[in-house]
C-alpha cells in the first residue's frame, strides 16, 4: 500500500476527451511509462485508432475484436465523426508492407457510458467497412466470457503509442510493459465511490511503469491458465490527475463484464 494522500479522479470537472491525446495537425514526434519496443507480430491484435471530431484529431489504442470490429474505450469513440486506424504494423509512420490502414465511420458505445463522472462503462466498438485479412501480423485478440485472471497480484502487460512521460507525444515505435494487478480495496482508496467493480487496477512491476495519454483503449492482457498464449482482461481507461509518472494505479475496464454486449454488436450492429 503506498502511503499517500487520497487521490481522487474529480472527473465532474473534466470531460473523458482529457484522457485522449489530441493530435497537432502533424505526424507522431519520438510510450508506454516504463516499457520496452514491440517485436513485429508480438501484439496482432494492436490497433492504432486516430479518432476525428468537430474539435480535432485524437489518438487512441485498440484492439481487433473480429475481423470486423475493433473494441476500444468508450471515451475514444463518442462525438466521432470518422476514424482512421491502423493494424499490422508496430509504426505509426514507416513503409511497412504489413500496416493496413482503414477508414470507418461507425461505431457503437456502451449504453450506460458516462463520460464525465466516473467513466463507468468505458467500452466502445467501431465497425470496419469489410472484414481484414488475417495472417502473422493481424489477428483478433482472443478472450474469456467470464472469470478472466485479474485477481490481486497477477501478472499483466499492455502495449501502446503513448506518451512516455507526463510531457510528450505519442511515439512512432509500439512499447509494451509488464504490470500487476492490485485488489480493489486497493484501487478504491485511490479513486474512492468513483471505481466499480466493472473496473481493476494495475501498478507498476518495479516502479512507474503504466500507461498515458494516448494508449487509452489497449488491451489489458494476461496469460491463460491453461495454453500458451494471451487473453485480453481489460480496456486502458483512467489515470490519476497526479500524472502518467505518479506511482498511482491506472485503471482498467473490465472486459469479462462487458462480454455479452461486445458479442452482440459484433454479431448484430
């Protein structure tokens, strides 16, 4: 438990587009807070979502779901007018011959989402206009109904284009970091009435290490418990207002309870 003064998100006052990385009109600068370069084809599922509103250009995760949609964060979706994303490649900006980019204009957000409280029911979905074609660099992530593995101590990771440090930019190359889960109670001492249990929280295997502006809507993974391979547990959402670089947890929403509504929108939307 760290001893420090009750940090609480007070998003009342803040609108969820704080917790997006708005873009200048200009292509990413030279992380994830703590973390080390993807190899290629290490995260398949990784969309990089450029997301467009009267107001600008944002940037987000996101992770293919099927070959026809990809799950993000709700905040990363609501008042768009058209998205621009990108999978298959660890660069947002290179010429490799694996980075498939797609424009797409609809999108679903979770009924309930508020995106000015609390950030409760923080998942959305955008539609592609045709499946993708899938091979070693384009995969959908895989997941569980229900009981996924985020119990107090268990071992987490996640990956994105996001700002390394408090001041910054997204970056070119995808970085990914090793995190661990922490129990509720714990969580709820940072974020008080304004966590669920829809949500969980992970802290840094060594120091800092988390996500920042820009890597809202990753994939939060872990490992199986029988197989090889990973499973997606949760959707990057929140951070605390004492910044990227605090030793404050980030928050995740909960994929397993939002299961159901994910699979009918693929299916019917």
């Amino acid at each position: 438990m760290k001893f420090i003064a009750l940090t609480l998100l007070c998003l009342s006052a803040v609108s969820a587009l704080s917790f997006l990385r708005k873009l200048p009109n200009s292509k990413p600068g030279a992380r994830i807070v703590g973390g080390q370069q993807a190899s290629p084809g290490q995260f398949p599922w990784q969309a990089a979502i450029y997301k467009y509103t009267a107001d600008g250009r944002y940037f987000c995760g996101g992770t293919l779901y099927n070959e026809q949609w990809i799950l993000t964060a709700g905040q990363c979706v609501i008042d768009a007018t058209e998205f621009t994303i990108q999978l298959g490649s660890n660069q947002l900006d290179s010429t490799d011959n694996n980075r498939v980019v797609v424009n797409a204009t609809t999108y679903y957000v979770e009924p309930r989402f508020d995106p000015t409280v609390s950030l409760r029911h923080d998942v959305g979905m955008i539609k592609l206009p045709s499946p993708v074609t899938v091979n070693d660099y384009i995969q959908p992530v895989r997941m569980l109904e229900s009981m996924s593995p985020i119990y107090k101590g268990v071992a987490v990771e996640t990956a994105g284009w996001g700002q390394t440090a408090d001041s910054g930019d997204i970056v070119n190359d995808l970085n990914y970091v090793q995190l661990k889960i922490i129990a509720n109670t714990e969580c709820q001492s940072y974020y008080g009435d304004q966590f669920f249990g829809s949500m969980t929280c992970t802290e840094g295997a060594n120091y800092n290490e988390g996500f920042c502006f820009g890597d809202v809507g990753g994939a939060l993974l872990g490992d199986v418990p029988v197989g090889d391979y990973k499973i997606q547990v949760g959707i990057s959402s929140f951070i605390s207002q004492n910044g990227c670089e605090s030793l404050d947890p980030t928050g995740y929403t909960r994929t397993d309870a939002y299961f159901q509504w994910m699979h009918n929108i693929s299916k019917y939307g």
